[in-house]
C-alpha cells in the first residue's frame, strides 16, 4: 500500500484541531479515515447518497437551521463545488457564534472524482472567500513545501494511468520519483510568488491548503 504524502499532514492537522463539539462533516467520504477519533459527535452529510451518510444534502443549501454547530469539517470538498462563495456562506450560517470551519482542499492537483471536479485554490482565495463571507481565519496554511507537492501529483498520476509498454515499471518509478522528492522538500530555502523573487510565499506549489476561519 502506498502512502500518500498529502495523508500524514492531514492526520496532523485535524489531530491539532479535533473537538469535543457537535459538528457537521460535509462530505462524508471522509468518513472512511477515522475521522471519528477526532471528532466523536458528528452528524455526516453528502450529496451522494450511496456514501452513506447520515442525512443526503447539498453544501449549497444545508438542511439544517442557523447557529446549530459548534464546528464544520470540510475535507476535500471545496474544489468540488459548483458556487465556493455560497459553500462558504451556508457553513457560516450553520455555525453557532464562535464556531470554527475547520477545511481543507486542492491547489496543485490533478483531476480527481471527475467529473465533477471544479476549482483550484490558492492563499489568497481563501483568505478573500473567509473575508466575504465575514469570517476571522484563524489559520491559512499549506499543507506541502513544493518539492512535496510534486511529489503528490507524481503520485496521483501513477494512481491515475495506464502507461504503454511497461505500466507497472513505469508506476513504480514514478512511486519512486515522488518518495524522493518529498524528501528533498526541506532542502528549500525560500520560495517567492513572483518571477522577480519579490514576493515570499510560505509555499511556492503545495498540493493544497489548510484553513480554520472562526464565526465572530
């Protein structure tokens, strides 16, 4: 079984953010990881119904009243969305007043649940999406220096194709490739936003983005 490198900085993330709390889980295929252990009483919801969860619904319209939940998961989900800025609303109003959005999502990522894969974000969408939307974010991080980002497209391109002529070779080095490059991501030493290296960035191509952004 291979690992993915985008796997243990999630773990650590929603380990450094579990709760006590009542929380909706939008997006309930997470549910296969575990996420129970850091989130005991969540109520699971997804617009799929043979993912099982516990109520069917619709990020864009949450069958749920306001002020309800003390905590919103949302892992994985956002690039699937067809309207962010109204996903982000409908998390808020489910919110009690101080109530977290605790979120993850996609940056530098192949396509994946196709077809119904929409977005990339970067930094600084988020940041304008929790301050329309009236949020304070509390962290905005991601979840890969660049080098590991590389690492994670490798991997999921492997996942993802078949190749001519030696398929499984071909996977196995590609495997290889992303192990050694997520190695060498602490190698970095800056990593800048522009061509002209004016402009740092904590980093240049992760694979995605953490976010918590607190309802005031």
């Amino acid at each position: 079984m291979i690992k993915k490198i985008t796997r243990a900085a999630l773990e650590k993330f929603l380990k450094s953010e579990a709760s006590e709390g009542y929380m909706l889980d939008i997006g309930s295929g997470g549910s296969m990881y575990g996420y129970d252990r850091f989130f005991p009483h969540r109520i699971t919801v997804d617009i799929d119904p043979a993912r099982n969860p516990e109520i069917v619904g619709d990020i864009h319209a949450l069958p749920f009243g306001d002020n309800t939940f003390d905590r919103v998961l949302c892992v994985e989900v956002l690039e699937h969305v067809k309207d962010p800025r109204r996903a982000f609303k409908e998390m808020k109003r489910v919110l009690k007043p101080g109530g977290k959005i605790v979120l993850s999502t996609r940056f530098l990522f192949p396509i994946h649940d196709a077809p119904n894969d929409y977005w990339r974000f970067t930094h600084f969408a988020l940041q304008m999406l929790a301050d329309e939307t009236g949020l304070s974010v509390l962290r905005l991080e991601p979840d890969t220096r660049a080098l590991s980002g590389l690492g994670a497209v490798m991997q999921r391109i492997a996942f993802q194709s078949r190749f001519k002529y030696a398929d499984k070779l071909i996977k196995i080095l590609l495997f290889v490739f992303a192990w050694v490059v997520d190695r060498c991501a602490g190698l970095t030493k800056e990593e800048f936003g522009d061509i002209k290296k004016e402009s740092r960035v904590t980093a240049l191509a992760p694979a995605g983005y953490f976010l918590v952004a607190k309802k005031n």
